[in-house]
C-alpha cells in the first residue's frame, strides 16, 4: 500500500510517518518510480509505534525497543527509561496522596491540616508535631 492508504488507516498525516521514517522507525520498500511502499508488517510497526506512543515513551525509546541496534544498546536505553518511569510513578502516587489528602480535608487552606502538617514534617525531617490551630479537622 501507499504512504496516503497506510496514513489514512490509522489516522496520521501522511508527514508522520515521512518523519518517523527519518527517525529510524519505518523502513518501506520503494517501487519502480520511488515511491514508498508498506505492507502488513509496516501496518504492526505503525500501530507498535503508536501504542508506546500512548503509553508516554519517546520516540527514540520507541526506536531502541523496535529496531536492531548494536549490543548493549537496548538495554542501557530501556534501563534508562524503565528508571525514569519508576521516577515518574512515584511522583504520580505522591501527587495523588496529597490530592487525596486535600479532598478530605475540611479546611479551606490544606497546609492547616493536620495530616498534610505531618506529611510536610515527615519530608524535611522537623518535629511532626501540628502547629497550633491545626487539629483534627480532616
């Protein structure tokens, strides 16, 4: 099939895969008069791409995990990705927690509740002690 046929399946502008191309993650085939021509593996590539896509994954990462590279190369790439989503998770759950916090408590101002007063203690390492004012009204 066609750049315009592959590109119209999937909804992509045909300048996509011309960049993903540039970029390592496509390698079609040309016909007589040079035109770039897909078949169903370039279909599986696109939707492989597209998946690491959604799950937030760059496209050099995307490019590590699809393409032959040299030894080692891999691994050191998705070791490298696999800790900063670790990192990322983290800072999720934490957000969450505080956000969480935050719906539960009944003060306008959360920094006055108590929860959150030992949260805050307990990361710069002061007395988790509540300040005055800020009792249990979560």
């Amino acid at each position: 099939m066609g750049i315009g046929a592959l590109a119209e399946r999937f909804g992509l502008g045909t300048h996509v895969l011309r960049y993903w191309e540039e970029r390592g993650l496509l390698a079609p085939s040309r016909d007589a008069a040079g035109r770039r021509r897909y078949g169903e593996e370039h279909v599986t590539r696109v939707a492989v791409v597209l998946r690491a896509k959604e799950a937030g994954l760059s496209l050099d990462v995307i490019r590590a995990l699809v393409s032959p590279t040299e030894p080692g190369r891999r691994g050191e790439v998705l070791r490298g990705e696999a800790e900063a989503l670790r990192a990322r998770v983290a800072a999720g759950r934490a957000a969450l927690e505080l956000v969480e916090c935050a719906m539960g408590c009944e003060r306008e101002d959360v920094t006055g509740c108590a929860h959150f007063v030992r949260a805050v203690a307990e990361r710069t390492g002061a007395d988790a002690a509540a300040p005055p004012g800020t009792g249990p009204r979560r």
